[in-house]
C-alpha cells in the first residue's frame, strides 16, 4: 500500500467542479445561518430596521472581506487546474477555518448574548456569503464547456 495506491482513492475533479463545490458550500451556510437568523429576527418587534442594518453590514463585509477571500480562492482553484482532489476547493487551513467557525456559532448559541444580537450577526454573514460565493459561480459560468467537466 504505497503512496501510489492512496493516489488512486482520492476523489479527482476539474476545476469547474471544485468552483461549484466551493459555491454550494458558501450558499449552503449562507442558507442556514440566513433562515435562522431571519426567524429569530421575526419574532422581534423591529426586526425591519434590524434586518436592514444587517443586509448592510453583510454587503460591507463581502465587498471588503469575503469577496477578495474567494477571489482568491477562486484563482487557487483555476490554478490548480484538472484533476486534483475534490475536497482541496479549500486549503487545509481554509477547512480548519471552517470547522472554527462552526463551532463559533454554535458556542454563540449557548451564551447569554440576545436572539436578536444573533440573528442580525446571522443575517450579516449570510448576506455577506451569498454575495462572496457568488463569486465561485460567476468563475463556473465563465469556464470553458464541456472539456472542462
């Protein structure tokens, strides 16, 4: 069982397909986090002028944060280019990130911090993932066709 064999197990994808993996990724968690913290915010009696602070936190947070992260994840995946491992969309430090993040937001649950605290800083970062993963779905839109697949 050499390193050669252990090659062979990895699951292979063209960059297109990592581009649409990272994309659903970001939409999945934008997803969550979003209808969750559009729940919490429902249930409060400002919630539209709560919702709309957070729609411009998380539009201020992707232009400045998470947008220029996945361009650059995007051009590390292009660069990468055919058959490479499906699950290196992201770095191994990237996958540590996120693993931290999850369990950020589920110790930020378990605190005393407001429902409504949550579900605006839910909201922003739901806003912010779904602008900055639109990112890896305007690189999947713009490569090249059927070779690429």
């Amino acid at each position: 069982m050499g390193d050669g064999f252990l090659q062979r197990l990895k699951p292979r994808a063209s960059a297109r397909v990592q581009l649409v993996l990272a994309g659903t990724l970001w939409f999945i968690a934008a997803a969550i986090l979003g209808s969750r913290g559009a729940l919490w915010l429902a249930e409060e009696p400002g919630w539209l002028w709560m919702a709309a602070v957070a729609l411009v936190a998380g539009l201020v947070k992707a232009r400045y944060l998470l947008g220029p992260v996945a361009r650059r994840a995007a051009a590390r995946i292009v660069a990468r280019g055919r058959d490479r491992c499906a699950g290196g969309f992201l770095s191994w430090q990237s996958w540590l990130l996120v693993l931290a993040m999850v369990a950020g937001g589920h110790a930020l649950r378990l605190t005393a911090t407001p429902r409504w605290v949550l579900a605006m800083l839910y909201v922003a970062v739901a806003t912010a993932l779904l602008v900055g993963g639109s990112i890896y779905w305007r690189g999947v839109a713009g490569s090249s066709g059927p070779a690429e697949t």
